[in-house]
C-alpha cells in the first residue's frame, strides 16, 4: 500500500500548463505515488492523475481542504510550473521517508535548494532550518509529513503570506543544501534566477529552448511571455 501521495498546487487559470507540465514530470520520473492535482472546477484529463476540486475564498483553505482528502501518510507537494529536466533522485525521496518514519517530529525535507542560513544536521544532503527562519513552510517541492502539512495550513492566507508566516516550533524542517547539479527535482531553479512562469507569463528564454528540445509544441502567446 502507498504511503506517499504527490499533490501539485494548481488552479483552474493554470489549467494550460498541465500537458507540459506533466508530460515531463513522467519523463523524468518513474513515479511510484497516486498523483493529485488541485483545481476550482477544471478536470485533469492525464489518466494517471487524479483532480482536487475545492473552491474556499483563500489558497490556505483551498490547499487545506486538498490536503485533508489525501489519505496517504506523506505528500511530496510542489506547483505546476515546475518543469523537469532531469532524472528525479528517487533515492534520496526513499531515504527523506525513511528518516521521518524514525523521528515523528520531522515536519519536512525541502528538495529546494537552501542558498542562506541553516544549521547543519545530522542528515546528509539536508540542512535544518533555524527557530525562527522564514520559508520554512514551502510550495517548492517538498516531502511533508500530511498531518503536520494539514495543520500549518489551517489558516487564511496567499501562499506568499504562508510561505512568510512563523512555522510550529514543535517541528524539525529540513532543507536540501548539496550540489547544485545534483538536485532531488531539476526544474529550473537556481538562486533567483526566472524560470518557468513568472507573473503568470512565460519565462521564454528558459522554456522556449527546454520545450523545443522536448519536443513540446505550446501557443506561448496564449499566456503571454514575461
């Protein structure tokens, strides 16, 4: 029985995303989880995914309400923008799950790369963040504890509000601090730098190269470039 589940934050206005999005999160992963996708009324169309209708007036409640109906123990979370370009690190998944079955009070392990202050830890390739650190709460990927997910996001809030806001000090957050070309989930991120979608609009430089390559043929003028 599956004890991971993979929920990607979306909405009904990303809708668009969803066939490249998802044609390289198979390609570069042989996921072994039940995979979600959350939307107001929009449904996923991919077989292999399963839709999340919620339609509360916040993204907290929304994802909340996401979250509360996923019944495996774990949920890797990430956004739908996130375009992968390498292999997915399974392995490294494998053994996050391991150390959180060992120590209940692992809130989570962030697959972002942690480019400020963290403390060490005794996790190799995972830093800890510090009492009182910002973003320790996420929406890059990242492995959760659920019930601990579901408990931070009982609140009212955008997800930059969230993202910002104090986490429960009664938790440990981890945060991936290896190499840079040695990511859990290559999708484009590296300190700051556009990637993807910004502002709604499409990083060109960043897919326009990733999605000829691909051999994915997307209207970019639909969305619009940034």
């Amino acid at each position: 029985m599956n004890r991971t589940s993979v929920l990607i934050f979306s909405c009904d206005n990303y809708a668009d995303i969803w066939g490249p999005f998802f044609t390289l999160f198979y390609r570069y992963w042989r996921c072994p989880y039940p995979v979600y996708v959350t939307a107001e009324s929009e449904q996923c169309m991919i077989p292999e995914v399963m839709t999340i209708n919620t339609e509360a007036d916040t993204w907290t409640e929304r994802i909340h309400d996401a979250v509360a109906q996923i019944p495996t123990e774990y949920v890797i979370t990430m956004c739908e923008d996130m375009f992968f370009r390498k292999k997915v690190r399974q392995e490294l998944i494998d053994l996050s799950v391991d150390r959180m079955d060992v120590d209940p009070d692992i809130a989570c392990f962030n697959f972002e790369k942690e480019y400020g202050w963290f403390e060490p830890s005794i996790y190799c390739e995972f830093g800890k963040k510090p009492s009182g650190a910002q973003y320790r709460k996420s929406c890059q990927p990242t492995l959760w504890r659920r019930s601990i997910l579901e408990e931070l996001l009982d609140c009212k809030m955008s997800a930059w509000e969230w993202e910002m806001s104090p986490a429960n000090e009664a938790y440990k957050y981890y945060i991936y601090v290896g190499a840079d070309n040695n990511m859990v989930f290559e999708y484009g991120y590296h300190n700051n730098e556009w990637f993807g979608i910004q502002k709604g609009k499409w990083v060109l430089h960043d897919v326009g190269p990733l999605f000829e390559k691909e051999g994915i043929k997307i209207d970019f003028s639909r969305r619009g470039i940034v």
